[in-house]
C-alpha cells in the first residue's frame, strides 16, 4: 500500500524590482527538501503553488 506525504512552503513578497525573487531565493530550500525526502525513499509526484496576500504557498506531493 502507498503512503502519501504533502510538505508546505511558504515564501513572502517583498519590496524590490526583481519581479522572480521568490523563484531564485525559493530554489535552495525545494531541493534540499527533495533530497532529504528521497534519501528516505519518497519520491516527488506533483506540486502546486498558490498565493494569498503576500505569500506564495508551495505543495510538494510526495509518495512511497
């Protein structure tokens, strides 16, 4: 039987003329979090992302 795990990041807006801030500063963290997730034998099989106010949520789905 498969397990299923969903992780959640979250990224706030800030001010400044670099419209893909998030996007640059974000990268560093999602695959640190890939990693750690496939040395214990999860394995990525979907994302999302929405955003509210300021922040930007990220979903990463994972399986076993």
């Amino acid at each position: 039987m498969k397990s299923y795990k969903v992780e959640t990041l979250v990224y706030y807006s800030k001010i400044t003329l670099d419209t893909k801030h998030i996007a640059k500063s974000s990268k560093a963290e999602i695959q640190e979090q890939l990693n750690t997730h496939a040395q214990e034998g999860w394995r990525l099989v979907s994302t999302d992302a929405t955003s509210f106010g300021a922040a930007v949520y990220i979903y990463l789905y994972f399986e076993k």
